[in-house]
C-alpha cells in the first residue's frame, strides 16, 4: 500500500523524485491531459462533475489516483504528499524551497522565477489556460486573496454532518453539508491564498495543486473514520442531482470506460492502493 506522507517531512530525495516524475510527465504530455480534464470539468458548469456538488471529493480523490498511478509509471517510489497548511502556513515553508515547488510570484504579473517549474528552467510552459489566458509561465500571489485554513476550522468542518444535503450544488449549507463545508470553508482558501494559476479552471498547472488537493482527500478520509455511521449522499435516483454526482452514477470524463468509476468505488481509499501517514492502520493490515 502506497503512504501518502506530509510533504514536510519528505528528504530532499523524495523531494527530487517527486518533481522528476511530474516534469516527465509534463515533457511527454500527459501532465497536461490533466490539466485539461480539470479545465473541462469546470468549464462544463453547470453541469460540472466535480465542483459545487456531492461528487467534488470523490472526483478528485479518483482524479489524484490517476496521477498518482502516471507517477508510480515513472518511478515507484513516489507517492503523492499531502500540504498541511494549518501547519506549513507562509512562505517560509520548505514546501517553497528551489528544491521542490519554488517560491512566489515575482512583481505585479506575479511569475514564479524560482524552483524547477520558474518558465526560465524551459520544462515548465504552461499550454493548458482558461479562456482569455495567454501567459505561458506559472504564477503566484501568497496571501493577496485571503489566509490559509486554521486547526480550529478544520475541526469544525469535519464535525459537520450529514455528508451532503438538498440542493446537492453550490446553495447547500456549509452548516449542513460537510462537503460543501470542506469545498468552500477549507478548500477554496488554499487555491486563494497561492493565488495566480491557482485560481484558474487550469489550477493543476501549479503543481502544488496536487499537494493542496491531497489534504483535502485526507481530511475527507479523516472524516469517513470519524463518521462510520454517516453515508455518501446522495443516492441514485434523488432528482434534480447533476450527472455524475449520485452514489452510482459513472463520472466523467471517464464514464465511457468500461468499468467507470462512481462515487461509491473510491469510498473507501484503502481498496484504491493508498493511505496516510498519520491515520490507523486499516483493519485488514491486522493490528
Ligand atoms: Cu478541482
């Protein structure tokens, strides 16, 4: 089972097999079928299958372990790391070191000039960009939008029950909907406060995206531990539900494979291959 582990505490070795597996990917193409995917899912609105409705966690767990498996086809030994930004909250953090993402933007337009994905390095052009985008390089603004999640709204967020509610969509309560609560609350303020290709429809071009979007995966999982009794919400058939976003309905853009994914087929994350460095050991490990 792989280990998904708090990017801070990667060795500088991990840190470099990380990045190499991304920028491989980014250099045969596949890295930006991703950012495409992601681009199309928001660009379908309101017929999004994965923001601002019940599917958001489980399309973007299936989505992370897709990437995660293109990484694995790189090198093995690499597993997606989780950014913890109720702890790693500046940009003091090493997650912005040269060595791994690179640090902030730089001036008014915001470039990232540092790190292996600053345009200057020539592996990191971005090619997938919202409508109206032309700047071909990565950028950022830390904190020009608003602050990071803090423990105390993290904990209050996974005290939210039940998993979603009526309308399913962006109108659910934060008060009644965790996933709402955990998209809106906690999620949003993280493509925020990098700011710049981070709050685009494109946000993977950032590769933090990927970090960002693993704690949020990791706090839904922290949350199905902590709420056995609470089911996914909700089920087939409840009307007025956008497809894709009903325990059994295929999700696009896969929906069209043969044994497509569903949201009741990443439930549960163990069965996909992964888990977190800092959860119980699942039972069937037999501890
Ligand atoms: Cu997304």
């Amino acid at each position: 089972m792989g280990i998904r582990k708090n990017q801070a505490s990667l060795t500088s070795a991990e840190r470099a097999a990380f990045v190499a597996a991304v920028k491989t990917l980014k250099a045969t193409g596949v890295y930006d079928t991703f950012v495409a995917q992601h681009r199309a899912a928001f660009m379908a609105s309101p017929n999004d299958p994965a923001h601002n409705g019940p599917a958001f966690l489980p399309w973007h767990r299936e989505y992370l372990r897709r990437f995660e498996r293109a990484l694995e086809s790189i090198d093995s030994s690499v597993s997606l790391p989780y950014w913890d930004w109720t702890v790693d909250n500046s940009s003091a953090s090493s997650l912005w070191g040269v060595g791994f993402m690179g640090g902030d933007g730089d001036g008014a337009g915001g470039r990232v000039t540092t790190g292996p994905f600053a345009y200057a390095t020539g592996t990191w052009p971005l090619t997938v960009l919202d409508p109206g985008e032309t700047d071909p390089f990565l950028t950022r603004a830390f904190g020009a939008m608003g602050a990071l999640p803090t423990p105390p709204a993290v904990d209050r967020a996974l005290d939210v029950v039940p998993y979603d509610a009526a309308p399913w969509n962006f109108e659910s309560s934060g008060n009644t909907s965790f996933r709402r609560r955990l998209e809106v609350s906690i999620h949003n303020p993280g493509h925020m406060w990098v700011g710049g290709s981070m709050m685009a429809m494109s946000s993977p071009n950032d590769p933090v995206f990927w970090l960002h979007h693993c704690n949020i995966d990791r706090l839904w999982a922290q949350w199905q531990h902590d709420h056995p009794e609470e089911a996914y919400l909700p089920p087939s058939g409840t009307p007025g539900v956008v497809a894709g976003h009903a325990l059994d309905d295929p999700m696009p853009p896969w929906a069209g494979e043969p044994m497509p994914p569903t949201p009741r087929s990443v439930l549960d994350h163990h069965a996909l291959g992964y888990q977190y460095d800092d959860e119980p050991q699942p039972r069937s490990a037999g501890t």
